[in-house]
C-alpha cells in the first residue's frame, strides 16, 4: 500500500485559499465581533459587566492580536500591517 504525501509543487490557488480563510478568520470576523461587542458594551454611562473586567478596547482589535495560521504565507510588510487595511464594508460601518 503505498502512502498519500503532497507533492512539494507551489499551488497557487491553494496558497490563495489559505491566506482568504486567514484573512477571514483572523481579521474579518473579529472585527464584525469588535463592533458588535462596541455595540452592546459601549453605552455611557451604563457599565456592562460582560468582560470580565479586561480592556475589550485595546485586547479584542485583530491588529492588536495577530493571529495567523498561515504566517509564511504573508510578506513582512502584510504581517506588520495585520487587521490595519480593512475597509468600512467589511466591518459593517
């Protein structure tokens, strides 16, 4: 019986796939989360206690957590401008 390796060729719709899902994943979601917690969080002068007391502000923005699966897959430039380029649409603003 012989065993499935992947062959070691770059398959650039694969490479594409993976960085969309990181992107979405990692940076696009959480900000739709980020701004519907703002949403529900963020009423003066009424404090919510949801957070557990953490500064949601500064912890919960992709920008501020860079998660990637796929690091290797990203230039230095898009890795140091990680959930800082998103446009207004994709947030729902």
């Amino acid at each position: 019986m012989q065993h499935c390796r992947p062959k070691k060729k770059n398959n650039a719709e694969l490479i594409e796939t993976m960085r969309r899902f990181d992107q979405l994943a990692n940076v696009e979601w959480p900000l739709v989360h980020f701004r519907t917690a703002a949403r529900y969080l963020d009423r003066k002068p009424e404090q919510i206690a949801a957070t557990g007391g953490t500064n949601w502000k500064d912890y919960m923005p992709p920008k501020n957590q860079l998660i990637m699966f796929f690091p290797e897959l990203w230039s230095e430039d898009e890795k140091n401008n990680w959930g800082k380029n998103v446009s207004k649409e994709v947030i729902g603003l």
